[in-house]
C-alpha cells in the first residue's frame, strides 16, 4: 500500500482579500497542477473561510476535503498569523487521517505533475522528508519566467524562497517530534537542510520542479514581513531577465493548452 500524500493549501479570506476573483484564479490553476499529477494516489485538504468557485467544482472528488475557519477572518499580518491556524488545523486532520506525506501548497503556485510520483519513489523509509530544490519563479503579470537561481539575485535554490517546497512524514502518536511534526521541527523552508543535518536525520531531493507565483499581489509573504522589499525585488528581476512560458513548461505543471487562455481572460476582465 503507497504512502498517504496530501497537498494542504491555506486560503486567504475573502473578506480580508484585494481581490477575490484573483485569489479564485489562481487557486484554480494550483489545482490544475495537482489534478494534472501522474500518480493519481493524493488528497488535498483546504483550509478556508470561503468555499472558492474553483473548489465547488470538485465537490463530489472524494481525495479534496475542505475545513472551514470557525473563527473571524483578520488582515493578514507579517506574522500570518491566519495562515498558520490554517496550517495547524491542516496537521491536525492528516494526523487523524493516519499521517503520511504532507506538502503545504500555497493557493497560487504550481507543482510538476510528477511531483506526487517522484516523492513516493524517492522518499526513503530512513528520510523525514524532501526538499523541492529546483524550480522557477513565474511572474504573473508580465508571463515571465526565470529559473532558479534568478539573475542578478542571491535568491539560491527553489527551497530557500518559495515555501511550496517541502514534505514531510507525519507519524501520529510518534514520540519523535521531528516525526510527529516535521513541519514545526525543522521550522521555515529555507532552514529545513541545516535543520535536518543539526538533528542528524535526512531529507531526500526530488528530482522535481515546482513554479512560485510572484508579481500577483496576494502572496502574503511578498506584501508583509522583513523580507518583503527583496522578494518584490525577485519580482521585478523576473521581469527584466526571464523568458515567455512556454508550451513544454506550462504542460509540466498542467497548465498545457489553458495558461495563455485563460490568463488573458482573467486580465481582460480584472
């Protein structure tokens, strides 16, 4: 039997959100990603005060679980606060679910297709998890795409800026907190290698890409916190060094024969 993965995204709330639409568009191209995946083994748990058009759609799927926020939606702040209640609860249900892989997406970036594939042959029974260490930053406003490490910035890998990049095995009942709570043990993405050679234990590295949405104004790490000036700055990099998505890259992260479309449609009717 394969090992459980999840993806769990937190979602922003509309009543705190610039602009809902947006945030329901790109959500619905994650999702595109996700349901692109190779190995269709997966769930996704979103956590959310709103129910997003795009996730009505998939009501009747039985891997897609929704959690509502029970609690009243507050601006989002440096420390995210809301995200990170959205995170736990997330935890919480894949530990009651019985554990497994877990990856926290964001709710506007984009996973390879062999990205679920690629965890379940790589993940060795010895690792506490993986690192995505390779991918793109892809600017939404201009379509501009640069890969890892962007020109002209000290942004290093994948991992170390976009924090759809890391899974963890969840143990329920695991006296170990690196197993109980990889997430919280090894603490933000950027920090996990060290983390994990401090501790003694190993991560593994997918050969697989990932995609970090920037320039769309709703990623909250772009907008608050201290390092909010440098990734506008990765922003704006993007756009001066990188190259037009292309077919063979929109179809590794699912997006084949839809991104131009309906990009340009979201933007003729913003």
């Amino acid at each position: 039997m394969s090992e459980p993965f999840t993806f769990g995204i937190p979602l922003i709330a509309r009543a705190v959100a610039d602009g809902w639409p947006l945030v329901e568009h790109l959500l619905g191209l994650t999702l595109r990603s996700v349901l692109a995946q190779t190995d269709a083994d997966f769930h996704v748990v979103l956590a959310a005060h709103d129910v997003p058009m795009p996730w009505a759609e998939l009501a009747r799927d039985e891997r897609f679980t929704l959690l509502r926020a029970d609690w009243p939606p507050e601006p989002v702040t440096a420390a995210n606060d809301d995200g990170g209640v959205k995170k736990w609860r997330i935890k919480q249900h894949v530990r009651a679910a019985g554990g497994g892989l877990l990856m926290f997406l964001d709710a506007d970036d984009w996973v390879s297709r062999d990205l679920v594939a690629r965890a379940r042959a790589q993940i060795t029974a010895h690792d506490v998890g993986a690192i995505v260490a390779d991918g793109f930053a892809l600017d939404w406003r201009s379509r501009r795409l640069a890969r890892f490490p962007v020109a002209g910035m000290s942004t290093g890998a994948f991992h170390e800026l976009c924090g759809s990049s890391a899974i963890g095995r969840v143990v329920p009942g695991s006296d170990d907190p690196m197993l109980l709570d990889p997430h919280l043990t090894l603490g933000s993405h950027h920090e996990w290698l060290d983390t994990a050679a401090a501790h003694g234990v190993t991560l593994a590295r997918l050969d697989a890409r990932a995609v970090y949405m920037v320039g769309t104004g709703q990623n909250h790490s772009e907008r608050e916190g201290p390092f909010a000036t440098w990734r506008r700055e990765v922003s704006e990099a993007v756009r001066r060094t990188g190259t037009p998505i292309d077919t063979p890259i929109a179809h590794e992260f699912g997006q084949d024969g839809t991104w131009a479309e309906r990009h340009g449609a979201h933007r003729a009717m913003s």
